[in-house]
C-alpha cells in the first residue's frame, strides 16, 4: 500500500505539463463529455465527404424529393423485423386524384436496405477522386434529415456546414492569434511607454462594436467576388475581430510571468534566458494560450454565422451554418417543414460543446485550481 | 475637491483621445473601401437615366472636398462628428443627423434598458448562485448561462417570430403599430412603443443576462474565499447580512467596470436582432446603408455614435466608480490623483 501511494505521488511530481492538465481535465465530467461531443462533430466535419452521402451543392440534389421529409431508418414494421435497417421508398406522382400537384407518397410496401460503403457523388482528398460514402440505400436514396427547396439532403449538408465554419473559424482564429501574439508580445515585452500606447490603442479598438464594423467592411465585398475570395475575407475580418482580446491576454501573461520567483530561481541557478523562455517561460505559457484559443473559437463560430445569417457572410453555394440557418427564416418552415431547425441543434451543440471544453481546459490549465477547493 | 475635478479631467481626456483613435481607424476603413461618395452618387444618378461623364464626377468630388488630402479630410470630419454633425448621406442627399435623428435615441434608449434589465436579474441571482452549496441550482445556473451563448440573440428572435407568426398571427416585428408609424409622438404612441418595445429588450437582454450572471458570479465566489469574510464570518455575521455588506460591495467594482463591454456585446447584437424584428431603428438602418446602397458615409457616422455612446458610459462609470467606492475615493481625493 505503502508503495502505490508513493508511486503516484513520484508519477504525480514527474508529470508533464500536458499530463497534469489531462489528468485534471479528465476528473470533470461536464467537460468530457462536451469534448467526447465536440471530437464527434469535428470528425464529422472533416470526413463530411464520407459521411455524408450525398453532394451537398445544387449538383448533388434530389430533384425528385424536394421539401421531404426526415427518413429515419427503422429495424421493424408490420411485415416484422430485419436486422438491416430500412427506409420505405417514396413514389412522387400526379394525377386526376392530386388535382395535377406533385405529391410523394411513401410506399410502406417497398423496403429499402440501408448499405455500407455504397458508391456514390465523386469528391477529392489531398487530389484523388473518391466516390466509397459510408451509408446509402439500394436503389434510391436516403436523407436523414430531409431535403431542402430544391431537394438538397439536409445531413449531407449540415456536415459540410460544420467544416466550412470550423475551417472558417480555424482560420480567423490563427490570424487573430498571430496578430495578438506579435502586439501583444511587443507591449508585453518592452513595457514602458511602448506598452502605454499599444495598450491605449488596444483599447480603443476593443470598445468598438466589431459586429456593426465588420459589417461595413463585408458589406462592400462586390458580388463577383467567387466563393473561395468571400471565405478567406471572412476569415480574415473574423482574425481581425478576435485580436484585441487576445493580446490582451498574451501581454498579461508575458507581463505576469516574466516576475514569477521561478524565472528568478532559475535565473539564480545560473540559467540562460533562452533556457528560461523555452524550458520555463513558455511551457507555463501555451496552456494558458491553447485555452485561450479554444474559449474564442465559439465566438468566431458565432460570429461567422451571424454575418452569413444577415446575408453579408457566406452565400450559396457555400455550405455554413449561417448559410443553413438563414433557411429558416420564414414562417412556411415553422408550419411545413420543421427538419430545416436540426442543423440549428448541431450550431447550438457545436457551440455549447466549444464552451465547455474551453471552460473545462481552463480551469485544468490552472495549477492552483485544485487548491481554491 | 481640486484632486477630483483633475481626476474627472485626465478621464475626460482620455476619453477623447479613444474617440479620436477609433474616429481615425473607422475613417480610414470606410476610406479603403472601394469607390468614394461622388462616385456612388453619380453612379446612383446613372441608374436614374442621367447619363454622366468623368468631368461631372470630378466636379461632384471638388463640391464634397473629397479632392482635399487624407488628414485634412479626417480633421473635418471628426471636428463634425464631435458637435453630432456628421454632414450628408451619400446617397440619400440627406443630412445625416437629420436621418438618423430620433432612431438612434431610441436604439439607444433599447440598449440600456436591455442593460438594465440584464443587471437587474443578473446581480440578486449571480449573488444567490454563489453563495448556495447546492449543486443543483449551481449547475443549471451554468447550463442558462452557456446556453445564452450558445442560443445568440439572433437565433432566439428568429425563434419568438416564428412563433408570433404562426400562433398569434401578429408577427410582432416593428417598434410601433401602423396606426403611430407616422403619427408626431403622444402618450398613445408611447404606450403603443412600450407594449411592443419589450420583446427586443427582452431578446438583447438574454445573452448579456447570461454574460453577467457568469461575471457576477465568478466575482463573487473569488470574494467570498476571502479572508475578510472569514473574519466576518468569525464575529458572527451569516446569511444575507454577510453577503451585502462586504463580498457584494467589494465585487462592485469590477461589475461596474464590465458594464462597457457589455453594451459593447449588445450593440453587437443589435443590427441582426433589429433586422429580424424589422425594427427601425440605428442597426437596421446601418445593415441597409451598407447592403443596400454602399453609403460610407451613414455607415462611418453609426459605427462612430455607438462607440461614443461606449465610450461616454466608460467614462460615466469610472466616475461613478471613483464616488462610490471608498478606496477609489481616497486615492482620488487623498492627493494622489
């Protein structure tokens, strides 16, 4: 007995920073489960191609499934069970009986097994054609979540949507983080006056309202511009927004940190001030950094969907989820077609999923965390 | 009494001297913009089947000084915008304070009382979450307030529209009913504004609710593992007693501070809730000068009135904080400035 406790005692004092903050992490359940989710959505998001089955721009569209609803594969029916799910196939028709209106039926008759690794659209990884998808059906097709106007698959888009906006807000957050680090790092490091005025600056730019700003700016983007020109100007007036924060944080952690007794301790020891920075300085300094990058990534998220929302952002034929959110916006779908609001659910889940994860991190990133309890 | 007068005059100062910087980076940024005021008039004119030349623009950007340089151009402007003239829309051949006018007053007015209200339900139950052991209302607390981010305003207007729309039939957008749209203001037109006013300073109000409710909080668990109140709690002080007379007064501060950022979130918040709710008002107004018709100079003089108004409430609460909190007041007053 006697010996385990040392041993995790030698384990405990041994640890890594990364362990120690893992260890810390994995005691908060709230926080691991937002992360178990927030991996999920993330996988979800990078293999969207694969997932999803079907292409999610106008050219992967269900023209004979417009509007349609949710279909969920089931295992049984009144015809028994099966132990591959299925979905019914929907005839569309019009006739003398449906006053000359398409109208789609569904065939309760006429199973559909749901396939593994079906052939499907073609997409491109790192420059090579694939067409595998990880589910279909034979002989028709399947959507989760229903399609859109003009026949869209619902869950094939959601999917892309995710990865637009975390590339979206990947992006801005690098930039912002760059930005912050080199404005920061400068007001930081020399202090004095220098710090008086980037702080000053800093500020000023922090009490304007960015939303209304970067409107302005987005605003006059001319239509012509191509979908590629729009993401990466959204990405960079998403940097843009999120750095006065940032290197707020970076100077206070530079300016903190740099008179701790350790980095004097170490200094005495007879320690090089590049021994200091990498071994000492920035260890207690990136956990601190990577939280900070994850608590303002839901913001860029936010952010992103709030301008593609108001139609400044992204457009069609860009999947994001403000691209998708701006879809509900009207009354027919509150009444009609009520399966445009799931990817309002995976918005809400993404981001609540980034708040916890951020929180969670922070408080497993402070060392003194433990002793406040 | 001298020591506080030069208190509140380096605050002023400073204030203006943030005013001048963020008058300078948004000038600049609408300068950048592609395309100045002279031509986008005429451009305007052209669509109305006036056929213009290169000589008519010219002389256009010569009747507006936009042939002066940069800097002068920005002096003139901001020495304007300082006494609230902001000159004439781009587009509209409007002035500008004559179209923004009472809107902005009343956007204004909206945001803080989403403030207010914010404050008002955030401040008794961030005070009543932190000092209760029960992980229960902890945890739910937490959940409303991660939830206020996760569910942006924009997304709970949406929401309560639909909903109006489909289950009232009335679709509550709009500050007034059509029969005081036009009408000179009265007591029935303010009390027609205030019956439909509450849903948007309900809906601006959520997610700062949210936001304050997390700093209340915060600010109060990190107070009440102080000493002071150990001592406190040592003379026998218990319960609310304990709670208002020392944590709550020390957590002040930093409230107050925050209230800034704050009105900062929900200016930002402001023009996509305004557009949901078609309400007239400043953000509505913004989002259609820019989408719309491209007008610089309508979206350069909001941008710059909404920071003001930040900045006028900073400066309001450093002073209110340097009269109301004791230690503030000594170091203020006490000679060192």
């Amino acid at each position: 007995m006697q010996t385990v406790t040392q041993k995790s005692k030698e384990a405990y004092f041994t640890a890594s920073q990364g362990q120690l903050i893992w260890s810390r992490f994995r005691k908060q359940k709230a926080a691991m489960i937002a992360g178990f989710i927030l991996v999920t959505l993330i996988l979800l998001g990078v293999f969207a191609d694969f997932v999803g089955p079907y292409n999610p721009t106008i050219s992967g569209a269900n023209k004979d499934y417009t509007n349609g609803a949710p279909q969920m594969p089931m295992f049984c029916d009144h015809n028994g069970c099966s132990a591959r799910p299925f979905i019914y196939g929907v005839k569309r028709e019009r006739s003398f009986a449906t006053n000359f209106r398409w109208v789609s039926t569904i065939d309760t008759e006429d199973r559909r097994y749901v396939q593994w690794f079906v052939k499907g659209d073609d997409y491109k990884w790192f420059g090579v054609t694939f067409n595998r998808h990880l589910f279909g059906v034979e002989g028709g097709t399947i959507h989760l979540f229903g399609t859109d106007d003009t026949g869209k698959d619902i869950f094939s888009r959601t999917l892309h949507a995710i990865k637009t906006s975390l590339a979206v807000g990947t992006m801005g957050v690098v930039i912002s983080f760059v930005l912050a680090l080199v404005i920061g790092g400068i007001a930081g490091y020399y202090g004095g006056v220098i710090d008086g005025v980037l702080q000053m600056i800093t500020d000023a730019i922090r009490t304007v309202p960015a939303i209304p700003l970067f409107m302005a700016l987005a605003a006059f983007v001319p239509d012509t511009w191509s979908a590629e020109m729009r993401f990466f100007f959204i990405s960079i007036i998403l940097g843009l927004i999120g750095w006065p924060t940032l290197a707020r944080r970076v100077r206070t952690h530079l300016l903190v940190e740099r008179t701790q007794d350790y980095v004097l301790a170490a200094q005495l020891s007879g320690a090089g001030s590049g021994h200091i920075i990498r071994r000492h300085l920035l260890p207690s300094f990136t956990s601190y950094i990577i939280v900070d990058l994850v608590i303002s990534f839901p913001y860029m998220v936010l952010s992103e969907t709030a301008l593609s929302f108001i139609g400044l952002g992204l457009k069609d034929p860009v999947t994001s989820l403000g691209v998708l959110l701006q879809n509900t916006t009207n009354a027919d779908v509150l009444l009609n077609y009520q399966w445009y609001f799931i990817p309002v659910l995976f918005f809400v889940a993404l981001v609540m999923a980034f708040v916890f994860v951020g929180d969670g991190l922070r408080d497993a990133a402070d060392p003194y965390s433990e002793a406040k309890k | 009494m001298a020591n506080f007068i030069r208190f509140m005059g380096i605050r002023a100062i400073l204030a203006v001297v943030t005013l001048l910087i963020v008058s300078f980076i948004v000038f600049s940024l609408m300068e950048f913009v592609p395309g100045d005021c002279a031509e986008r008039y005429l451009a305007y004119k052209n669509t109305q089947g006036q056929s213009l030349t290169m000589e008519d623009i010219d002389a256009e950007r010569a009747r507006l000084g936009l042939d002066q340089p940069f800097i002068y151009r920005w002096v003139t402007w901001v020495s304007g915008a300082f006494v609230g003239e902001f000159g004439d829309s781009c587009i509209l051949r409007v002035s500008i304070s004559q179209l923004l006018g009472s809107k902005f007053l009343i956007s204004a007015g909206i945001c803080f009382a989403a403030l207010l209200v914010a404050y008002l339900v955030a401040i008794p139950v961030g005070i009543y979450a932190a000092a209760s052991r029960n992980p229960v209302v902890n945890n739910i607390l937490r959940f409303v307030s991660y939830l206020g981010l996760a569910l942006p305003n924009f997304l709970l207007a949406l929401i309560i529209m639909l909903i109006a729309t489909v289950y009232f039939g009335d679709s509550m957008s709009g500050l007034f009913s059509k029969e005081f749209r036009d009408a000179p203001w009265s007591m029935a037109k303010f009390l027609d504004f205030l019956s439909r006013a509450w849903m948007p300073i309900f809906i601006l109000g959520w997610s700062a609710t949210a936001f304050a409710l997390q700093t209340v909080r915060a600010l109060m668990l990190d107070e009440q593992s102080k000493l002071y109140v150990t001592a406190a709690r040592a003379r026998g002080l218990y319960g609310r007693q304990l709670l208002w007379r020392y944590p709550a007064r020390h957590a002040l501060g930093p409230i107050v501070n925050s209230l800034g950022f704050d009105l900062n979130r929900i200016f930002n918040e402001l023009p996509i809730v305004a557009v949901i709710l078609t309400l007239t008002e400043a953000g509505a107004l913004l989002l259609e000068a820019l989408a719309r018709s491209n007008d610089q100079q309508l979206a350069g003089a909001i941008i710059f009135l909404l920071t003001a108004t930040i900045v006028g409430l900073n400066f309001i609460t450093d002073i209110a904080l340097a009269l109301l909190d004791p230690r503030m007041r000594n170091s203020v007053m006490g000679g060192r400035g």
